[in-house]
C-alpha cells in the first residue's frame, strides 16, 4: 500500500536527497505533487529548485506548486550561508523546462485533501508556513489528513539558527504553533536525530559510486552544504536532516522517540522558535507529536542510497 504525499519543502540540498529517496521509493510513496515554500531561499528559488528536481528524477509529471512568498507574520530568514545564492548549488543542473501549476500551494493543499479524505500523509521538509494557512483556510481538512511528518525542531541538541531554536521552526514559528495545536497525527525528526545522520566521505562516496545522474547530483549537492557545517561542528561528515522524514516512514523502526508534548515559543527575544519537548512528561500538556530523539545511521544511509539507486 503506497502513502499518498503532499511534499512541503524549500530546496536545499538535504531536502533535495529527501525528495529524490521518495521519487526512489515508488512502491512506497505516490507523490500528488509539491508546495514551494519561501525558507532556505526566496520562493522564486525554491520553485526553480523544485521543478529541476522533478526533471532529474525523471518526473515532469509531479506538479509543483507556490506557496507563500513569506512566513505569516515575521519576515523571511533564509540560509545562503549554507545552500548558497541559488538554494541548491553543487551540481550544474539545467534550467527547468517544466513550470509551476497556477493553483497557490495552499489551495492545492486544501483541495487534494478534500479530494483525497483520509488518505494524505504531509511530508513537510521545510517551515509550516503553507500548511498552516490552510489550516486556517479550511479547518475542515485537519480530520483529513492521516499524519504530518516532518523534519522541525530541536531540544537536546539544542538550534541550528540561533542558540535554541532550529531553522525550520524558527523560520515562522506561529505557523508551527498553528500546526503543532491542530490535533492532527505528527511526527517530529528534529536536530536530536538528523544530528546523528553524518554525511562521511564514504556515504558521499557510495552515492557517487551508483554512477546514475541522481546519485552522482546528490553527492555533488551534499558536497556543496557540508562546508558551512563541517566548520562549524568539526564532525566526520555534516548532518542529513531531510532523508528523515522518508525514513522515518519507510522504516518507522531505526529511530527511537516517544509521544510527547512539544510547544513552540513565540514570545522570547533569544527563544523564539524553541521547540519546548516534555520528554519527561512534567507536564499535563496534550502529548502531541512522537518526537523523534535517536536512530541507526547505517540503516538510515542504506535507505537513502539504495533509493537513489532507482533513479536514472
Ligand atoms: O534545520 C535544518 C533544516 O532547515 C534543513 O531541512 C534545511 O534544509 C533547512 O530547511
């Protein structure tokens, strides 16, 4: 039985390798199309980066949507340090011949839901931003939707963008608050996990070694965004945050996490878009999301490479 997705992402190289292990993984997920969000890079960007990728998977049929250009209320933060101007710099890849659908992304989110009563799973790579609106557009879709998945958060492992808050949430915090009360099913593979997911040479290496576009691309993607990283941690190799989510629902059992209650601060001027993860249950707060704190990097990896290894 194949997960119908709604892909909501802001490529970015880690999100691209996540992208591409879906596109891999066509007897488990049926794609119904992506929503560009404005985050890593402005949205004209993360559009272009989307529509490319979909010509290098070989998959000009999946539609990319636009969501918003910004985040609900705070301005847009975006991440060149790390992904560079154009949001997926590394390998030389093409203009896109393909284009956007004319539908907003927040619209076609509302729609397919509508049309597809629980049967989506969101697959949300990026800040919740498109999600969140059509929420607030029509609230009757959150009894719809069968899970959220997404990579957001961070608690143990403390921020990625400021001391304590990770980008993604962080980026539009209200928009994760919005999503994180809505009662529906979510999953969280926040810094804690995606942390221990390293990028070695050799990992880079076996992608490369597939000798197919896709895993060569990857690996030129990853070897591009580890530089800011690997200065900045001195790891082996920098984390791989996106290929989580598929991963997480590929193979649920590598990854170790419990039910528990995560809020996002909102008000905090060093806080802001802290995820506060009760992992000691202290707290009466609803239990919300399984919030995802460790898992098996080798398995993870043999996941991520032998799907790219299906495409061409
Ligand atoms: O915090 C890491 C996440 O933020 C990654 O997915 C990266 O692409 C950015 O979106």
């Amino acid at each position: 039985m194949t997960r119908k997705l709604i892909i909501l992402t802001d490529p970015g190289q880690d999100q691209a390798a996540a992208i591409l292990m879906i596109l891999g993984r066509r007897d488990a997920f049926d794609v119904l199309g992506l929503v560009a969000t404005a985050g890593n890079i402005h949205l004209d960007h993360t559009i272009n980066n989307c529509l490319k990728l979909m010509e290098l998977a070989g998959r000009p049929d999946i539609p990319v949507f636009a969501g918003c250009p910004h985040p609900i209320i705070r301005p847009l933060v975006m991440a060149e340090h790390v992904h560079g101007p154009t949001g997926l710099d590394g390998p030389d890849l093409p203009p896109p011949s393909i284009k956007a659908e004319d539908k907003h992304g927040v619209d076609f989110i509302i729609d397919t839901i509508r049309a597809h009563p629980g049967e989506i799973t969101i697959c949300s790579l990026s800040p919740l931003t498109n999600l969140a609106m059509a929420l607030r557009k029509a609230p009757d879709i959150a009894g719809e939707i069968v899970e959220i998945v997404a990579m957001l958060g961070a608690y143990f492992e403390v921020g990625n963008i400021t001391p304590s808050a990770e980008f993604n949430c962080y980026v539009d915090p209200e928009a994760a608050d919005i999503v994180l009360k809505s009662g529906i099913k979510t999953a969280l593979l926040p810094l804690d996990v995606t942390h221990k997911m390293l990028s070695t040479p050799e990992r880079l290496q076996a992608m490369r070694a597939l000798g197919n576009r896709n895993g060569i691309a990857t690996a030129e993607m990853l070897e591009f965004s580890e530089a800011f990283d690997l200065k900045k941690y001195g790891w082996e190799g920098a984390p791989l945050h996106g290929p989580c989510v598929p991963a997480f629902m590929l193979a649920p059992e590598i990854f170790v996490g419990r039910q528990i209650n995560v809020s996002v601060e909102l008000q905090g001027s060093l806080t802001a878009g802290m995820t506060v993860a009760d992992w000691w249950q202290i707290t009466d707060r609803p239990r919300n999301a399984f919030y995802v704190r460790d898992g098996d990097p080798v398995a993870y990896y043999d996941l991520l490479i032998s799907a790219l290894g299906n495409l061409p």
